[in-house]
C-alpha cells in the first residue's frame, strides 16, 4: 500500500514551482535567436498557436496522468496502462543524463558572476572561455585532465540542489521557488530596463520585432515554433507528471497549465527584449548589423555577454551579476525539477526515505556529472549528450506517451473526464483531437527533420565514433534502460485498480 503522498502546501506553490521547471536557460538564450531566425515579429503568429494547439494541451495531458494516479512519472504510467510503463522509466534516464550536464552550466554561471567584477575575461572572452577557463582540449574525447575552476562551484551546485531536494516537497521545492522566481523577475527585469537604455538598444529590438510576414508560409518557422514550445515547457521529461501527482484532490488543472504556459512566454519575451536590446548595443560598439553579432545557446550567454559587458560604460560589473545570476537561478529551480522525476521514481520503487532517495540518487547522479564534466572534454560531451537527449530522447518519449495513451490504451476520454471534473473549464474533445492528431503530426515532424540532418553530416563535425559513445549511445542507453525496468514487477503499480469513473465522481462530487 502507498504511503500517503506529500503535497503542496498551496496552489500558488505549485505554480511557482511549475513554471521554475520550466523557466530556464532555454528561455534566455534560446528563444531570442529562435524568434530572430524565424521571422521576427511574425513568429508571435505560429508561437503562439504551438502554445495553444500542443504545449498546453500537452501539458494538461501531464497535469492529468499525475494528478489522477498520484504517483511519480514512471508508475503513474504504468497505472495509466502497462504498455506506457517503459515511457515513465525512459523519462527518469533522461532527466538522469540532463542533470549531470545542466549542473555544469549553472557552475560556469557561478564562476562567471565573479568574472564579471573585474571582467577577467579580458579583450578575448571567446579564448577566455575555451581555453583559459574550460581548457578546452583540441580534440573530442570522453576522458581529459580536472579543470578546477569548475570543479568546486559544481560541488557547490550540487550540495544546494541536494539540499533542497532532501527538505521534501512543502519545505524544500516549494519553499525554494517561492523565492527564487520573484528574484529572478526582480534581477531580470532590473536587467531589461538596463538594457533598454543601451546606445543602439532600439535597434536590436527593431531586428528582434521588424515582422517578416512571408515566413509564417515556411513550414520550417513552424517547426521551429513548435519546438521552442515544446521544449520550453517542460513537457516531456516526467517532470510535470510528478509535480502534479503532489497536488490536492481537488486541483484546478486547465487553470495551472494556463498560468504556467503564458507565464513561461512572458518570460521568453522579457528575454528576447533583455537580449536583444543588448545586442543592439554590441552592433554599433563594432559598427556591424545587428544579424552579425547575433548568437544563441553558450556562444551568447559566456562569449557575447561578456564581450558587451567589458564596453559598457557604467555599471557593467552590476550588469554582468545581474545576467548570470539571473542565468543561475532560472537553471538552479530547473535542476531541482529534474532530479525530483529521479527521486520520486526511486522513492516509489524502493521505499525509501526522502532522504536516504535523495542522497542514493541524487548522490549519483552528482558523481557522475563531477566525473565527466569538470574536464577538457567536458564541452565537447555536454554538447553532444544535450543535443540526441533531446532530440531522440525528450522528443521520441513524449511521442510515446501521447501514442500509446491514445492509440494504444484509448485511455484519452478517461484522462478528458477527470481534467473537466477538477478543472475551471472543459477541455471537451477538442483537447484530445489536438493532443490525439496535431502535437503527434508536429514531434513526428521534428524527429524526422532532424534525423535527416544527422544522417547528412555528423553533429558539429564530431567523428562517429565519439557520437556513437556520447550522442547515440547515450540516447539508446535512456530508452533500454525504460524498456527494462518496465519489465520488472511493481507491486506498487499493478495492484492499482481504480474504477474507471470513481475517482473523478469523488472530486467532483
């Protein structure tokens, strides 16, 4: 029999610690060039209808696998139906293999905030970063010499991300993002309004808004479009299955999904006019166009930041903590959501203790991201594992999801009865056509595109056999290690024999 299951203490916890999850480094270096390279102000058009027509009704789909069967991803999946089990086991490797990475990230933040008060990075923040800082070695490889100015703040990373974890749902997740959301938006937006007093600020936000109204006929802007969503959202990992098994009986769950989506896109564009504002200003320090000094991902937040900071005139020290601390906490309350899918899933598999799951697996997986990250290779093995795990792991699984749940064990009219018995207002069988049809079509769409591009040419030029090790291998590796332990028993799981209407009589009762 199940222990009872903790909860949050209020709504308003829950949703603070919803959009933490999916709030995160994405927002601020991805969406900005995403919306650039799309059309610009035009892309608001097909972004907008990726939230409505697949992100929130995938998110409410999580909402609902979560809030119904009251238990971490991979046995709610399998209490959803046995042939889901593997998807819920899948999702745990994956948020595993995320995890040891995107601590890394947060540890270079760290070390940049102090960076930033003398600008150490001195007038070539490119070499500063691969060289002088990560020693980055010349060729690819899994093994390489410690980097020590990475190895302690990622020590420090992990011992609060544990720390967190080990004080529970209430006292810990709760707690922490009750605290770190509001300071993100303070930091962020002191940030923005900054950046909008930059000399060529207009500028940027001009290239970033100017619509360019013939790309909404590109099919590739609305791949993108949808990829952004989904991969914003934090859909996909287990993660939103987990925070809503911990939700009260009586939950409003179209509500929540609502909230978290729209609040994720604000922030996404709050990015965008931070970012952009700022890159109008790096634009005409070096007199080029503003489409010249555009970048994303690592290249913007530890090479461009930097190189923008050290031309600001006034207040530049102030500048830079306020961007990488905003870096910080975005990615500190998204690693806290991925290594809870972990925890949770051990905690309802063994029986353990919060703390004893917590420091078994969270221990683990700090290990092994210490292991092989804070090393020479270590940006070479970052950028492969984060590119296949997620496009041949987050991706493919959320497909799996949505397929067996609806193709499979039929269970979307169940799922559709319990979201309208609890929820403000009625999903009705629009949510599934939408769910059932449109988000497959679209997840089915960018696999494919991106295994076309794979099969013309390696990953960033890396050789096939360091991609079969770090990239295939590790994504593999995700899906067998779901497709095996959803072969072992679960007492927990098949024991679970719910009526298939009593429990939405009883909330809605």
């Amino acid at each position: 029999m199940d222990r009872p299951r903790e909860q949050w203490g209020t709504r308003a916890g829950f949703l603070f610690a919803a959009i933490g999850s999916a709030v995160g480094l994405g927002n601020i270096w991805r969406f900005p060039k995403e919306a650039y390279d799309n059309g610009g102000g035009a892309f608001m058009v097909p972004y907008l209808i990726a939230l409505l027509s697949a992100g929130i009704p995938l998110l409410i789909f999580e909402y609902a696998v979560g809030h119904r069967y009251r238990a971490s991803a991979p046995r709610a999946m399998r209490r959803l139906g046995r042939p889901a089990a593997f998807v819920g086991w899948w999702q745990v490797a994956i948020c595993f293999f995320i995890a040891t990475y995107y601590a890394v990230i947060l540890a270079w933040s760290v070390r940049y905030i102090g960076f930033s008060l003398d600008k150490r990075w001195g007038d070539d923040p490119a070499s500063f970063f691969q060289k002088d800082f990560l020693h980055v070695s010349d060729t690819p490889a899994l093994l390489g010499a410690y980097v020590p100015g990475v190895l302690w703040p990622l020590i420090g990373i992990w011992i609060v991300t544990l720390g967190v974890l080990a004080l529970g749902v209430k006292r810990g997740i709760e707690l922490a993002n009750r605290i770190f959301i509001p300071l993100l938006v303070v930091l962020f937006g002191i940030l923005v309004v900054r950046a909008l007093f930059l000399p060529g600020a207009a500028d940027g936000l001009n290239a970033l808004f100017s619509p360019d109204w013939s790309a909404i006929t590109d099919g590739e802007v609305w791949r993108s479009a949808y990829g952004q969503i989904f991969f914003s959202l934090s859909v996909g990992f287990g993660i939103m299955v987990t925070y809503s098994s911990y939700l009260k009986r009586k939950a409003d769950l179209t509500g929540s999904a609502l909230v978290a989506g729209f609040a994720n896109s604000a922030f996404e564009i709050l990015a965008g006019i931070g970012v952009f504002a700022t890159l109008g200003f790096m634009a005409l320090q070096a007199q080029l166009p503003v489409s010249e000094v555009v970048q994303g991902g690592t290249g913007l937040a530890f090479i461009a930041f930097p190189q923008i900071i050290s031309e600001i005139s006034g207040g530049s020290a102030l500048f830079g903590v306020l961007f990488f601390g905003s870096l910080l906490i975005a990615g500190v309350t998204s690693l806290i959501s991925i290594v809870q899918v972990i925890v949770a899933a051990v905690e309802d598999r063994t029986g353990l203790g919060r703390v004893p799951a917590v420091l078994a697996v969270g221990g683990l997986t700090a290990v092994v991201s210490i292991a092989f990250y804070p090393t020479e290779n270590g940006l070479y093995i970052l950028d492969s594992v984060d590119h296949f795990i997620n496009a041949y792991g987050i991706v493919l699984a959320a497909l799996a999801a949505i397929v067996v749940a609806t193709y499979v064990l039929r269970r979307l009219p169940l799922l559709q009865r319990h979201v309208d018995a609890v929820s403000s207002f009625r999903v009705g069988r629009t949510w599934q056509v939408l769910l059932g049809v449109v988000t497959p079509i679209m997840l089915i769409w960018m696999s494919v595109d991106s295994l076309i591009g794979e099969f013309e040419e390696n990953y960033s030029g890396y050789s096939t056999d360091f991609l079969l090790a770090a990239g295939w291998g590790v994504a593999g590796l995700a899906l067998l290690f779901g497709v095996g332990m959803s072969l072992l028993p679960d007492r927990g799981a098949d024991a679970y024999r719910p009526d298939e209407d009593s429990e939405t009589k009883e909330v809605s009762a």
